[in-house]
C-alpha cells in the first residue's frame, strides 16, 4: 500500500491534509511536522519498504523550507517525488521547486479539489516509472543505430539514450557510465561539427556568435546539409561498442598535437580526444578518420568480451 | 531580467564568479552561446581581474566547459589576473587533471580556497 508522507508545520493543516487523502483507496498517510523531522523519517527507513511513495510538503515552514526538502530529496532519494503545497503569493518559489525537480504543486485554496487526484496522478507515475525500471533491469543488449542530420541539439536527448541503456544493462558502475557519455558526447561533437561541418578548431576558439553563425550557415548549406552522423550502440552486461561516423573528409589524428604537452596546454580546444581515450578502454579510427570506435569493458569481464 | 539558463555570474570585489549550469543533459548550442557571450563581456569589463569557475552546480562536463574555462584564463591572463576552479565533483576533477589545468591554474574544493589561491602569490 503506498505511503504518503504529508510535511507541515501546522497541526490543523496536517489534519486537513490527512483528512483529504484518507478519502483515497489503498493510501497510508503519514506526518512529519517540520522538514528536519521529515528528513529524519526518510533515513529511518532507507530504501525499504517502508520508505514513503511521495511527499506532500508545505512551502512555507520554520527551519528546513519546503524548497529545500525537494532539493534535499532530489538530491538523495531521486526515486520519491515530493508535491507542494503553496500559498498565496508563493507562487515564484513553487516555480523554482519545480524546476528544481518537484514533481507538482497543489494552491492550498484548492487541496478539496486537486490534492487526492495529484497525488494518485503522481503515484501512477512513480508505479509506472518503477516498472519500466524493472523492465530495463531485464535488457541483455541494447543495439542501436542513429543516423542524426548536423542538429547540434539532437545531441542531448541521444546522450540521455544512450545514458539510460548503459545504465539499465548494468554495464558499469554509475561514475563510468558518466565518463563512457562524456566520450561519447566528444566523439559526436567532433564528427558534428569538424566532420560533417568542416568547422575548425582555430573557427571555434574565435567570436563565439560568429561560429553560431557558420554552424548555422552550413548546416543549411551543400554540401554539408545533406551529410549525416550514424551512431550505432552496442551494450551489453559486459561490454559496450561505441562507433561514430561521419559524412565529411576525415581528417589523420596521428596529426592532432597533443593537447598535454606543455606546448599546447594553452591552446583552446583539443582536448575532446584526449577524454575519449582516457574515459574509454580503447578508441581506434579507421583509415580515413571518419569513423571512431571506442570499447568499453565491463571492469569484471575477460578482455575479450569486448572484441 | 531574464534568469540565465546555462550559466550564472556574480562578481565579489574584483572577482566574477562563472557557475556553469549545463551537462550535455541540458543543451541547445545557439542559447549557450549567446549567454557566453554575456560572460565573455563581463570579464573584459574594467571590474573583473579574476575568475572563479564554481563547478558546483553540475556533476560532470565535457569539452565545451574545458574550452570556456582556457578562453576565460586567457582573458583573465591578459588583464594581469587569475583563475581557479572549485567545487567540482569527483569526475569533475578528474577531467581537469586529465587535460592538465591543473598546471594552468588553481583547482580548489571550496570557494573560500578559490579566493584564497587567488589572493596568493600562485603564478
């Protein structure tokens, strides 16, 4: 049965809210009367079954505020939504709380009509989200191709895939996953914009806004427009194959200056390379350097896992 | 005033203070550019001698951040000032080391050491 912890510093509002939820099928309700004893509560119980499904916090409270619980929260028990009760007036914080990452808000003069249905809404989310966790945790190879036109902004949402695959299979531990996306997100940078685009490192370390505009000049523009990036993915539980190619001349990397020599450590960029091979256990190109491959191994695995 | 998105400054004494707010998460280039662009301006204002990058506010950073960080020294070098770097994560960090900045300027875990590196004699 799923628990909601309510968080107010007032006893009649905590009542109310009690009183409110109570209507609701299958809820256990409980109550901390400040954000310190809310915050006690969830260390308490850990991650177990007894930890709370979501919080309904006040905004407003002496000592630890209802802003910082959900960041409190967030930061340690990214699992529990929390859901805000806001004042008149208080409406800028609530914004903030939830771009902090709350997962909702409920005005106080409307908790009779909004407060059950936004905590059920909430608590089919959390259901649904602990589902598709489950799911993901029984994947045994993620194998994928992306063939991107040059969006700079596609970027993101494809280290984010990539990010939860990697992540779901069980790959490697959370900080390497980081790295294996911070070598991914270099290697397609450098296909995007020096493959594809032709852009140079001495035009990105010019006027910022005059390299905007040639990106946005040539990906408009033949014969750049019309090249694609493939990013095909390969992960399994004990090994991950990462390849990146793009459409533009290449380019020879046994040329590229080491950006750790003292000679070039104050040049400006460079340095994307040099994360892809320290983040990944190895990264080769092909013969015309238009396409990167980087491994990566399952820290327990037998090296040839990744071949 | 719109609040920035993608990186936030506030100068103490001669000193501005750059918190990158984006991991490759949170990215759309030609905005990212245009608040770089704010900062770029701010360093070369009269006010600014040093520079602190707080790290901070996010968990990890790719080459766009290294990038910024060496235009920003440049700058900073320029003007006869300094920069150094604080609160980065573990991975953070460890990205700094690997690139060798570690050499360039000062890597600090507090903003309080920050200003005191800066404060220093440190080339």
């Amino acid at each position: 049965m799923p628990t909601v912890l309510v968080v107010d510093d007032a006893a009649v509002d905590r009542k109310l809210v009690g009183g409110l939820l109570a209507k609701g099928k299958d809820l256990t309700v409980e109550f901390a009367a400040s954000g310190d004893e809310a915050l006690a509560r969830l260390a308490a119980t850990g991650s177990t079954a007894s930890e709370p499904s979501v919080i309904v916090t006040d905004l407003v409270m002496p000592g630890i505020s209802g802003f910082e619980l959900v960041a409190q929260v967030i930061q340690t028990y990214p699992q529990i939504p929390v859901i805000l009760m806001t004042g008149k007036g208080s409406e800028e914080i609530a914004v903030k709380a939830l771009e902090a990452g709350a997962a909702s808000y409920v005005p106080k003069a409307v908790l009779h009509q909004h407060l059950l249905a936004t905590v059920q809404d909430v608590l089919d989310m959390v259901r649904e989200r602990r589902s598709h966790a489950r799911l993901m945790g029984c994947l045994q190879r993620g194998h994928f191709t992306f063939a991107l036109a040059n969006d700079p902004n596609l970027i993101a949402s494809l280290i984010n895939h990539v990010q939860s695959v990697v992540s779901s299979i069980g790959l490697c531990d959370e900080a390497d996953v980081i790295r294996v996306c911070i070598a991914l997100e270099e290697a397609v940078r450098n296909a995007m914009f020096h493959g594809n685009l032709e852009l140079t490192s001495e035009q990105r370390e010019g006027d910022s806004a005059e390299y905007q505009r040639l990106i946005d000049d040539r990906t408009s523009r033949e014969p750049f427009a019309s090249r694609r990036l493939l990013v095909a993915v390969e992960v399994t539980p004990r090994s991950g194959k990462f390849v990146v190619r793009d459409q533009g001349p290449g380019f020879d990397p046994t040329k590229l200056p080491d950006p750790t020599d003292p000679a070039n450590l104050e040049k400006v960029s460079g340095r994307g390379l040099l994360l892809m091979r320290t983040f990944m256990d190895d990264v080769s190109f092909n013969s015309t350097g238009n396409e990167v491959t980087m491994l990566k191994r399952c820290p327990a695995a037998p090296l040839e896992a990744a071949s | 005033m719109i609040e920035p998105k993608y990186v936030r400054t506030e100068q103490t004494g001669e000193t501005l203070v750059v918190a990158p707010l984006f991991t490759f998460a949170t990215f759309a280039e030609a905005d990212l550019a245009s608040e770089w662009n704010v900062v770029q301006q701010q360093i070369e204002t009269p006010a600014v001698k040093n520079v602190i990058v707080d790290l901070g506010e996010i968990p990890y950073f790719g080459s766009t951040v290294l990038e910024w960080m060496v235009q920003m020294w440049k700058r900073v070098r320029a003007k006869g000032g300094k920069l150094a770097t604080c609160n980065a994560s573990p991975i953070g960090r460890e990205v700094l080391v690997t690139a060798r900045f570690d050499k360039l300027w000062g890597v600090c875990d507090t903003r309080d050491q920050a200003q005191e590196w800066l404060s220093s004699t440190h080339a």
